[in-house]
C-alpha cells in the first residue's frame, strides 16, 4: 500500500497477534510509529497481548 492508516495497521497488527507472532506485532508497533500514525486503543491492546 502507498499509504497505511491507523485501521491497515491495526489490521496487519491483530493477523499477527492472533496467529501468536509476538516479535512481528512489536515489530509492526516500532515501524508505525516510525511512519508517524499515532496508537489508537485497539493497536495498544493488541501490542500489549503481544
């Protein structure tokens, strides 16, 4: 995708969660931030099960 907001991230994040790759959600985590999308509630719950 050209560009990714809060709910692609999200996306990308909870496939990952549910599918018990933790280093990848963290990893997901640390590049959008890096691309400067800010956390909503979900991407943090997820992160923090993660």
């Amino acid at each position: 995708m050209d560009e990714r907001d809060v709910v692609s991230w999200n996306s990308l994040i909870c496939g990952y969660q549910q599918c018990g790759m933790y280093k990848e959600v963290l990893g997901l985590f640390s590049s959008m931030q890096e691309t400067g999308v800010e956390a909503d509630l979900v991407t943090m719950v997820k992160v923090l099960l993660a």
